[in-house]
C-alpha cells in the first residue's frame, strides 16, 4: 500500500491523518485533523506513483531506483513551488493553503478542507445541469480564473473534476499540479512537461512549447469545456479531433 497509515501524524503532530481522499500520478491527497485547532484539513503529499515506494513501516517514500532520481526531483521541487504559488492566492473560489513542510523524505502542504463534492460528481448524479445553475458555476470559475491570469497563472487543467462544491453550492477550483506561473514578459518560469486532460485540454496542450507563453485563452478553452460537459452531460471531444 502508498498511502500513510490511518492516524499516521505529522509534524511532531500537529497533523493526524485520518484517511485518504483521493490519489493521483503524482501525489496521494488526505482528509487531516488539526489536532491543536480540531479543524479539518486536507493534506497533499508528494508521491510519483510510477518511481517512488513506501518503506515497510508506510512513512518514508524512496526512490525505486537511481535512475530515476533526477527525475523525481525535478517534480518534487515542481510540487514545492505550487505550494509557494498557492501560499500566495486568496480569492474565495480557490482552494487556500496554509502551509507547506518536508518530511518523509518528500513533501506535503496543508489546505482548507472544503467539505462537498466536485462537479464530476454533481453530473454523475444528475446526469444534466440546469442553464441558470450551469451559468453561476461557470461565474464563479471565470472570478477564480480572472484572478489567476491578472497574477500570469494558467492553471492549465479547468475540468468538473477539479472544481468542488461547497456545502453552500459555492464552486472551489482545485488541484494546481498542473499550473504555471509567467514572468512579466509572459514567459513560463518552469519547464516541466504539461498534463493533458483529454476532451477538456486545448489544441496547445498537446504541442511541444505550447504553453511556453502566457495566454488566458487556454484556460478559457478549459472553462467552455467543462460548461459544455455541465450542459450535455457527455466529455466534449478531444481538440485533436
């Protein structure tokens, strides 16, 4: 098993963890208690699924072998530095974070638990979603997105799987694993490969340098897309086609 042991604890305990809420390629996401607060939080962990292992008592991550080192490296310092960049965001439709640490020997950050379901799972239930409820999601995710691109953030990686909604049916954009950040001159300032989520992902996504430069108009494809699947119920083609 990859993930930490249930009550597992976390910085000389201040974080216990009580169970896992999802998990990627790249990392394995834990829903936390504060235990000097006896908040909630949620808590990421560096974890890339395809070269790293956990030690036999589940705490430590190594590398399975040398040759894959560097590699590892390269998106564990990619991780910390989403971590700093959403250090940095305060805006009500976007996940907080609150702090950022290394420990078994990789790396964690600490973020708001949003306590609700994502819209992935809205359309799985409802098959459809009304015009006007479609609309005010789509506001509240184009608020987060202004936000993002007036700071030169893309996040790269708009999809119902990575908006949350809250209990009071406000929409939270998640999941920054993907995300760049420009300079001002509109030059990325990292060159680590971008993901593609197929069917919500723009022509550029899937080019070479593509995204090499700053453009709102990535995620704006993004942002349609995920209206069209709110609207149709159905994963809209992929760009390609």
């Amino acid at each position: 098993m990859n993930e930490l042991r249930n009550g597992a604890v976390l910085q000389g305990g201040k974080y216990r963890i009580e169970r896992v809420l999802g998990q990627g390629g790249f990392g394995i996401t834990y829903l936390a208690t504060q235990t000097m607060l006896g908040c909630k939080m949620a808590i990421k962990e560096f974890f890339f699924s395809d070269c790293c292992e956990r030690s036999s008592d589940r705490s430590r991550v190594s590398v399975i072998t040398d040759s894959k080192k560097e590699l590892v490296e390269k998106f564990r310092t990619k991780f910390l530095k989403e971590a700093r960049l959403l250090l940095t965001i305060n805006h009500s439709n976007i996940v907080r974070v609150m702090d950022a640490f290394e420990e078994n020997d990789t790396a964690y950050y600490a973020m708001e638990f949003i306590d609700g379901i994502s819209l992935s799972q809205l359309i799985e239930s409802r098959g459809m979603i009304a015009p006007d409820e479609s609309m005010r999601i789509m506001d509240t995710i184009g608020a987060a997105l202004v936000y993002l691109h007036s700071r030169n953030i893309n996040h790269l990686d708009i999809k119902p799987s990575n908006v949350l909604i809250d209990g009071n049916g406000n929409a939270v954009v998640i999941d920054f694993g993907l995300s760049k950040r420009y300079d001002e001159t509109g030059s990325q300032t990292s060159t680590t490969p971008v993901g593609i989520s197929h069917g919500f992902a723009p022509l550029e996504q899937y080019q070479p340098g593509g995204v090499s430069t700053f453009s709102p108009t990535t995620d704006i494809y993004s942002l349609g897309a995920t209206l069209y699947k709110l609207l149709s119920g159905q994963t809209p083609p992929n760009a390609t086609a």
